[in-house]
C-alpha cells in the first residue's frame, strides 16, 4: 500500500505540472523550447535527466559492473566529465547564440539553415526518426524486473502507464513541462541513487568489507590477475575506454540532448547549468557504476548465464526494505519518464518542423504545427509501447540491442557536422553528407552483419564509438577537398558571434 500511495502522488505531480504548464506550450517556441526562458537549474536537470534513464541504472551499470568492477566507475566519471561538463562548455553559449540567429528550434533545422540545404534537413530529420523510434522502445526494458520485484504484476502493465503518463504530461504542458518534471525527476534521482548505494554497501558490512570482499573474487575466464574486480582499470581497459567514449561523447551529437541548449535563457544561466549538470551526472551516473560494480558480491543469487545482465541490480536491490524499494522503482520509472519526454519531442518536433512543414503541407501555421506535433508524440510513444511489448512477448532482442546502434548512429551522425559548423567557417554541407552517411551506415552495417566487420568493431558500444571519432576526422578532411561555402552565407551564420552587446560589469570586466 505504502509503494501505491507513493506512486500516485508521483503520478499526480507530474500530471498536475502539464496542465499547469499549458499556457506556455501554445506556439511553436514555446511548446518546443519553452519560449527559450528557462532557467540554469531546469535546463541542468532536463539535460541530466535526458542523459541517464534505466538502461544506465539497470542495464549498463549490471552490466559493465560485472565485467569490470569497482572500474566501472570510470564510465561514470567520463560521464561526468566529458559527456556533461565539456559539452556545456565548448556547445552550450555557441549553440544558444547561433540556433537563435538562424531562427531554428531543432537540429535538422539547423542544418538546414546553417547551410542553405533543404536536403541536409530532410536527412537529418530522417536520421532521427528512424534511430530515436528504437532506443525509445529500449527505455521500458530496465522496469519489468523491478516492477516484477515490487509489485507482482504484469510488465504490459507498466509499459502502458508510463507511456499514458508520459504523453498526458508531455502533450499537455511541452518543453516547460517536461523540464519542472525533469527537476523533480532529477532530484528522486539524487536522493534514491545515494540512499540505496548506503543501503546496498551496508548490507554487505560497509565499504571496506564489501571492497575487500569484491577484492578476493576471481573469474579465470576473465583474468587470471590477482583483486582484478577491485582494481583501477579492471581487466579489460581497452573496453572499457570505448564504454566511456561512447556514454560519454554521444550527447554531443544527440538531438534531445543539445537541443537542451536552445532553451536557455541567459549567460548566467550557462554558467550554473555547467556546475550543476556535472555534479549531477557524476552522483548519478558514477553512482549507478559504483553500484554496479559490486555485483559479483551477488554472484550466489545472480545467474547471468540464464536471467541477462538485467538481472543484476535488481537482485542486489530486492532485499531492501518497502520504502527503499519504492523510492528505487520510482528512481527508475523517473529516468525512463524523462529520458522518454525528451525523445518523444525531439521526435515529434523534428517530424513537424523539418520533414512535414513546407515538403508535405505548405505554409502550415503555427498552431497547426504544435497540433501535428501533440499528435506524433501519441504515434511515437504508441509505436514505441508497441515494439516494447513485442520485445517482451516474444524475446526479439534486436529491440535492445538497438540501444546502442542508435546511440552511435545518431552521434556518429551529428557529432562532427554540428561541432565543427559552430566554430569553423571552411566547414561544408558535403562534410555534413559524409559524416551523415558514414555514421548511420556504418551502424547499421553493424545490425546486420557485425561479422563482416573487425573484431573490435564488431560490438555495437565500440562500433559507435569509433563512428563518433571518425566523424571528427571525415568532415575537415571532406571539408578541405570540397568547394568552399558559400561566403555571404557564412558570415550572416557567424555574425551572430560578432554582435556587440552591452553588460553589467559584473558579467564581463573590462574599461
């Protein structure tokens, strides 16, 4: 009863935060960024809240845990680091400035803009259709065994409320919405990593008998090297550096998660959103690594051979008390909520503005446009419930290992084009088709035949990481032997960063 009662109070607030948030979803720019007036502590959690959802929790952090141990804590920090901290700072102030200049609200339609190319735009939106759809789906994955756990019932169950819940609060309130729900999401997601990391390590005898307990174990078919699993590195760091990569480079190319920075209200505003955001993923993320790198503690009640790596936070969790097993279910249906919010209007705003508008239905209006979009967000969340269900129905695993395709698809797509047209002029829209090109081929090469690649590409996590590096590579150098941009183009897309503005003196020292 205590579980139930908490869950609809939950359930009320986030409902209640949509319709109140109505007013400021009536137009596009408001219904997609919030009227671009929000402010360092919701976009800082909107964009933490994004980043981490229960694939991070219940299935990345099992399971890069059990291979790595107390060295999975790394992905954590490289969240932390170079997947929070450095995109707020080389990303953030740039794309505010010129994503305003060029009058675009989502990423195709920055490329759009940003290179005079209608088809740049088609792709792009094309690109974020096909690989947001799946790791949509992925996000229901991480509930059905904690659901299982606390509640004994049915996992259609929870795939459907959370998707109802979601598009009630989505398609009511729009980014405002999604943002105040993030805030709260982000702090259940504070209080519940920390406390049951407390209550997991306590369990075990505190933190120097349950390190020196993950210190004596061994696995022969892992490493024959003396405390591997309590080691700095772990046994495999070459692995491990390509989990880091990809967890932490991807949202530099991922539309939901830059598409953050379009929102912001202010320089001040970048400035505390870089803190808070860093010292939210690192309790969030380090914290589900940390966690999960005490697994093999539980190797007695795990079998990983037959339940799955997904099968390893919640046995660690199911002893806990009714409270503490509450407060983590809602943890994990919080991640999934607000990571799905993100998606579904990343999804339905590109859908509209970049693929629909102007190609399909001429001079749409505005209300019109934040009424297709209202409608996708119910395909998209439907769609996704969908394949969710046939996942779980029928044990197709493709679903979930589209995760991380998608992932790298998206970022191995975006990363490079949307870096480099922020800072360097020479870049061009044949770079852009390049990387585009490359980084979703070479993903879905991987899906299909992963065998025909080398072996170290042949896994989907160091695939995409290496999709996202060449992408780094591909467009200066396309750049470099394409014709240059066009030269009035260019500057009208950088004037933006020679504007002359006046400052209190506090903001900016000078005469």
């Amino acid at each position: 009863m205590l579980k139930v009662i908490m869950l609809v109070v939950y359930f009320a607030v986030l409902i209640g935060i949509g319709l109140y948030c109505r007013r400021h979803a009536t137009d596009v720019k408001g219904f997609v960024l919030g009227g671009r007036s929000v402010g360092p502590w919701l976009t800082a959690f909107a964009y933490g809240t994004s980043y981490f959802s229960a694939v991070v929790f219940v299935g990345y952090a099992g399971q890069f845990g059990w291979k790595y141990g107390i060295a999975a804590t790394w992905a954590g920090i490289g969240n932390a680091i170079l997947g929070s901290l450095l995109p707020w700072v080389v990303l953030g102030r740039r794309t505010r400035i010129m994503s305003q200049h060029l009058d675009a609200a989502t990423m195709p339609q920055f490329f759009g803009e940003r290179f005079n190319s209608k088809g740049l735009k088609i792709a792009a939106s094309v690109i974020i259709f096909i690989f947001l759809i799946p790791y949509t789906a992925s996000l229901y994955n991480g509930l059905s065994r904690l659901f299982g756990m606390a509640f004994h019932i049915d996992y259609s169950v929870c795939i459907i409320l959370m998707a109802v819940l979601t598009a009630i609060y989505v398609i009511a309130g729009g980014y405002m919405a999604t943002a105040i729900n993030d805030f709260i999401q982000g702090i259940i997601m504070l209080v519940g990593i920390v406390a049951v990391i407390a209550a997991v390590i306590n369990s075990k005898g505190g933190f120097m008998e349950a390190y020196a307990g993950l210190a004596a174990v061994s696995d022969e078919t892992v490493s024959t090297a003396p405390r591997i699993f309590a080691s700095f590195l772990g046994p495999d760091p070459v692995n491990l550096m390509f989990v880091v990569l990809l967890t932490s480079l991807g949202t530099w190319g991922m539309p939901q998660m830059v598409q953050k920075f379009y929102a912001i209200d202010n320089e001040d505003s970048i400035t505390k959103g870089t803190i808070i955001s860093t010292i939210f993923a690192l309790i969030v993320s380090g914290g589900c690594y940390f966690l999960g790198g005490f697994g093999r503690l539980f190797s007695d009640k795990i079998d990983v051979g037959a339940n799955g790596y997904d099968s390893i936070i919640p046995t660690m969790l199911e002893d806990l008390g009714p409270i503490l097993i509450a407060l983590v279910v809602i943890l994990v249906l919080s991640a999934s909520m607000s990571t799905l919010s993100s998606l579904v209007m990343a999804s339905s705003s590109t859908l509209t503005i970049d693929f629909l508008k102007d190609n399909f239905i001429k001079n749409m209006k505005d209300k019109t446009q934040v009424l297709f979009m209202r409608v996708l967000i119910v395909v998209f969340i439907a769609i996704s419930s969908v394949l969710a269900l046939i996942q779980y129905k029928s044990s197709v695993t493709f679903i979930a290992q589209f995760m991380g395709i998608s992932w790298g698809a998206l970022a191995g797509s975006f990363l490079g084009p949307f870096l480099y047209s922020l800072y360097w002029k020479r870049t061009t829209a044949g770079a852009c088709w390049a990387s585009f090109l490359f980084g979703s081929g070479l993903m879905l090469f991987n899906l299909i035949a992963p065998s025909l690649l080398p072996e170290v590409m042949r896994s989907p996590i160091n695939c995409g990481a290496i999709a996202m590096l060449a992408g780094l590579v591909i467009v200066p150098v396309v750049s470099l032997v394409t014709p240059k941009p066009d030269k009035k183009l260019v500057e009208d897309s950088f004037a933006c960063y020679e504007k002359n503005t006046t400052v209190h003196q506090k903001t900016a020292l000078g005469e």
